[in-house]
C-alpha cells in the first residue's frame, strides 16, 4: 500500500498493481489508436503515480498522436526537469516537437549545450547532429527572410489547424478528431469556441465520454461559467467551479476498496477487468454520481456483471450474499451498467 506523491491533500491510497495495470491498458489503447481512452488510463496513472516514467511518457506520446503538440512538449519539458524517464529519449522527443513547432533557435541553443558536453549516447548522435545542422540552416533562412506582407503577426505565428477547422472537427469529425479538437480548442479563447463547447455539450448525439472530456478540460481552464448538459436522455446544467475531479472519485474509490476485499485475493483477473469497467462508467456518467450511493450495491453489481461476461454463468443470490444487498437494488444496479455499456457500445458502432 502507499499514497500518492504529488503534493495533493486528499491523498488516495493505492491498491497494489494499480497503476501498472493502468498504464498498461493506456499502452494497449495507444497501439489499438483508442487515443482518449488512451489519456484517460495515463491521466489516472499518473494522478495517483506523478513520477511514473511509462505514464508521463505515454501523456507525450498520446498528444502527438492527438497533434497536441503543445501539449506534449510541455510533458516533455517538465519530464526533462524533473529527471524522470530515459533522458536522452525523452530529449529526441522533445527536440522532434521544436522541430515540428518551428522552434528552430530553440532546437540550436538547445543541441549546442547538448553536444559540447559529450554524452550522447552513440546510436543518438547522428540524428541529433542532423537536427542541429538542419536546424541551423532553417534559423539563417529565416533572417535572410523580409516580412513585407499584409499578415498579422497573430496569424504569422499560427501553427496548427485554425479554430475554424477544429471547431468544424468538434462537430463533425470522428471521436479521435473531436478530442483532439477540443484540447487544441482550449488555446482558443474567442466567443466561437464558448458557443462551439455548449452546443456540444448539449448535442444529444455526442459522445457523453467525450462530454465528461469536455468538462474535464473546462474544469482544467478554471472555467467560471454554468453549461447545459445531455447525458444518457437527461438534460441538465452544471457550474464547472462546482465539479469534483473525476479521477479522485471518493465513491468511486470506495467501489474499488469494497471489490478488493472481496476479489483481489481470489480472483485478480476478475477484479482488474471490473475495475476498468467501474471507472468506465464512472467517467461516462460524470459529472453524475450513480444512485444509490451505496458501495456494496455497485460493487455486488460489478461482481456479478464481470463474472456473468467472463465465465457465461453467475449464482447472483450466492454474489448478492456476499455484499448483503437487497435483490431489487442489485439488479437496477446490473441493469444500468448494461445499458450504458450497450449505449456507449452502440456510439463507437456508428464511428467505426
């Protein structure tokens, strides 16, 4: 057991293996090209890990794949300084990123001091030579450059899509483009983008998962403002100020607690899949907390679902003993897990 070592009150125990296996389902994501599920099991990593190497790589790796590049270089950035992964391997990431930001100088000013000290790893040099060198010519081009036309330097220094074409993304694109779109959308600010996440938050045909994304964000932005949300036929408005962060879920940790004790011990493959299935759910449901609040109850509900989809047969009246529920409780509890997995099942249907 441990606790979490990022600086955070509310410390949250860890259950043993946790995070390995969430930063193995973040990796089976990324190669399956499941982007935000991806980003959500790194996230959670490394929300309970802040120092887990493989986790904060694989936020880097994600956001490019997203084309946050941004983003990504500010995971590499921090990683960087804060001495956690391969060194030099997150230094040929980084340095990819400039690159592809156009960040010339930086790259030369960077590589120099890199070079001069005289530990690049051997299989390393040639590229980061390459880089440098190329580097250079792209910075002596440039002042050889003469900005004589009509252009803004707010639209010269435009990189990326515009937030014409991102908010276009956001309302048509499939679900890996809308994440990206509303990650790149938060570099943003313009009345457009305010009225671009409303409508999607409100769009009755929108991913809710990519919804709780959506508020995730806006949370992150420190949004002060109150949204209209559509969720599994429901309509209602929230304050962003007023949400809880979903990956800190107490209820949701209590579940997990509860299953432990019953599970972890006896059966650990049944228990790291209902696992992914309770924070799954959780996350489509956000901001709403499932009913009743009842830890035995959505635990009984997990056991039993998980064993029903793994071995085909489950004694409910023997599992619902265990947790000492009512029968009707248990059973909405099972159902309503079925229907949101059948409807969000049904949304990656139409996008694939």
């Amino acid at each position: 057991m441990g606790k979490q070592t990022n600086g955070q009150d509310d410390n949250v125990i860890l259950f043993p293996g946790l995070v390995p296996r969430l930063v193995e389902k973040g990796m089976t994501s990324l190669k399956e090209k499941k982007y935000y599920d991806a980003l959500t099991y790194f996230k959670q990593s490394t929300e309970l890990e802040y120092g887990h190497p493989q986790a904060r790589y694989g936020l880097v790796i994600t956001n490019i794949e997203l084309n946050r590049l941004e983003e990504a270089k500010k995971h590499c950035e921090s990683m960087l300084h804060e001495g956690i992964g391969e060194y030099y391997d997150v230094l040929q990431v980084y340095v990819s990123l400039l690159v592809q930001l156009g960040a010339y100088q930086e790259v030369v000013d960077l590589l120099e001091v890199v070079i001069e000290e005289d530990k690049l790893p051997p299989k390393m040099a040639e590229s980061f030579y390459h880089l440098l060198e190329f580097s250079r010519q792209m910075t002596d081009g440039f002042e050889e450059i003469e900005f004589d036309t009509d252009v803004s330097d707010e639209e010269s220094l435009e990189i990326g899509p515009s937030t014409e074409e991102l908010i276009q993304a956001l309302e048509k694109g499939n679900p890996d483009q809308q994440w990206g779109a509303i990650q790149q959308l938060s570099q943003h600010e313009s009345q457009k983008v305010e009225e671009a996440y409303r409508t999607f938050l409100k769009g009755e045909e929108n991913n809710p998962v990519l919804k709780s994304y959506l508020l995730q964000t806006l949370k992150e932005m420190k949004s002060q403002e109150e949204y209209e949300v559509h969720k599994f036929g429901e309509n209602f408005k929230i304050r962003i100020q007023d949400l809880e962060d979903v990956f800190h879920e107490k209820f949701g940790t209590r579940v997990v607690r509860r299953l432990e004790e019953i599970l972890a011990q006896k059966n650990p493959s049944l228990f790291e899949m209902i696992q992914q299935v309770w924070w799954h759910y959780l996350f489509a449901l956000y901001p709403k907390s499932p009913q009743p609040l009842d830890a035995n109850v959505w635990a009984c509900a997990l056991h039993y679902m998980g064993k029903d989809l793994l071995e085909g047969e489950a004694d409910f009246k023997e599992i619902k003993n265990l947790y000492k529920v009512s029968d009707l409780e248990a059973k909405e509890a099972v159902n309503h897990l079925k229907k949101i997995e059948s409807l969000l099942f049904s949304m990656d249907s139409k996008n694939t």
